[in-house]
C-alpha cells in the first residue's frame, strides 16, 4: 500500500494486529461442551497456561491445532486482540 493511500486511511495499525486473537477465535469453532471444558480450566488457577497448551497440542480430536503456551496466557489475562473488539 502506497504511503499517500495510508495518509488518506488516517491513523491506522497494522491489519496483523487487527486479526484478533489465534486462540480466541480457535475456542469459538468448539462445540459448546468443550468450549465450556476450556472456559472452565483457563478460570482455574490449577490448570497452568503450559499445561492448557500441551493438553491442546496433544488432543487427538484436534490434529495439528497448537497454541504457543504464551498466546494463551495473553488469552487468559485479557491481553490478547479478543479485548481490543
């Protein structure tokens, strides 16, 4: 994008940033009793972010989807781009 098309869009992030959140996104495409499962272990204290993350990477019902254990921190704190929107 030319730099006189950016003026004239007006201060703007990059649209990276505007995606929103991975991890967010992910956890809405659950069916509703695993999103719950998720809701209820990233309120508990007990289940750690890196704990969260492995138990997502080695899910057999969800080949290939993995989070960084960071990206769901973010997540869990209220970080992430699911805030921002």
């Amino acid at each position: 994008m030319s730099v006189a098309a950016l003026k004239a869009r007006g201060p703007h992030r990059n649209d990276y940033y505007d995606r929103g959140c991975s991890f967010g996104r992910w956890a809405k495409t659950l069916p509703d009793e695993e999103r719950s499962a998720l809701e209820i272990m990233l309120a508990d204290p007990e289940w750690t972010y890196v704990a969260i993350a492995e138990l997502i990477t080695t899910d057999t019902d969800y080949p290939g989807v993995a989070f960084r254990d960071l990206t769901i921190s973010r997540h869990r704190r209220g970080e992430c781009g699911c805030e921002r929107h």
